[in-house]
C-alpha cells in the first residue's frame, strides 16, 4: 500500500512539473507589454475577416502607459501583437481600410498594410519606444519564464527516470 501511494505521488509530481514547464514555454498574446495590465480600446474587422485590436496598458502612476495592437485572423487563429508602443506614438484609434490597417496618432499616423501584417508583423511586432522603432526588445520576463519552463520539464523528466529506473530495480530484484 505504502509503495503504490509513492509511486502516486511520484506520478503526480512529474506530471505537475511537466504541465509547468509546458504551460511557461507557450507564447502569450504579446511579445512586449503585460496583456493583464492591458485594456481593449478599439477594434476593426479586415476585409478577409480577421481583427485588429487596440489596448492601451496602464501599469500605474509610475511606468508611462503602451499602445498594443493585436491581429487575430478569421476562424481560430491565435491573437497576436503585431504593434507596441512605449510612450510614443500615442495611438488614439485604429481603422481597417481596403489594403491595411490605419492607426491613427497626434504625432503621425502608422500605417500596415495587410501583407505585412501577415508576412512580417506576426512574426515579429514593429514595436516603438518613445517614438523610435525598437528592434531589441527585450522581455526579461518571458526569458525568465523560458528558463523556467525548461528548467521544469528538466525536472519532470529526471523525476521521471528516476522513477523508471526504481520501478526496473524493484522488478529485477
């Protein structure tokens, strides 16, 4: 009885470990910015169906807020960031034209067209900080969380051979 709770437990253990990992590996919706911290403003619908989405995250008095524009295309497809913006440009608003998607700003409209949201933007988010694009963005947190997610399914997998190896000793004994 004492054995077969063990190896319960054991079971249990690596598996958790396993679902962590998985779970901290999966990408989110953004590559920049806290979608927690986020708020949906506005959004539009593309001519082949898919949606534009605007939210300004706000993480207090003390960190200016961001513009996130998402893409999500037609049917199940996955919300995507395919715009960011720390500061500047402010974007007040977006529209899905004919050709692309129009976000509109004070300081100066961004506009993207839909082949290279599609090419190119899903991939890699344009991403601004303080009205300079930003190529080397970096997310401390999802590097942390990669680690860890690795560092986890690291550890499911020794717990897990461990636990093979006991149960082969046992059986050969």
């Amino acid at each position: 009885m004492l054995s077969s709770m063990t190896e319960v437990r054991r079971s249990l253990l690596v598996v958790a470990f396993a679902i962590l990992g998985v779970w901290l590996l999966v990408p989110g919706r953004n590559v920049v910015g806290n979608p927690r911290l986020e708020t949906l403003q506005r959004e539009c619908h593309a001519p082949e169906g898919g949606v534009f989405r605007l939210y300004v995250g706000d993480a207090g008095a003390m960190v200016a807020p961001w513009f996130t524009v998402t893409y999500q295309s037609s049917g199940a497809g996955r919300e995507q960031q395919i715009f960011n913006s720390f500061r500047r440009p402010v974007i007040d608003s977006l529209r899905c034209d004919p050709e692309s998607v129009l976000l509109s700003s004070r300081e100066g409209d961004v506009r993207l067209s839909y082949a290279r949201v599609h090419t190119e933007l899903v991939r890699q988010p344009l991403l601004y900080y303080d009205r300079q694009v930003d190529d080397q963005a970096i997310q401390p947190l999802r590097v942390l969380a990669i680690i860890s997610g690795l560092g986890s399914l690291f550890t499911a997998g020794l717990l897990a051979l461990r636990w093979v190896r006991a149960r082969a000793a046992v059986t050969c004994a």
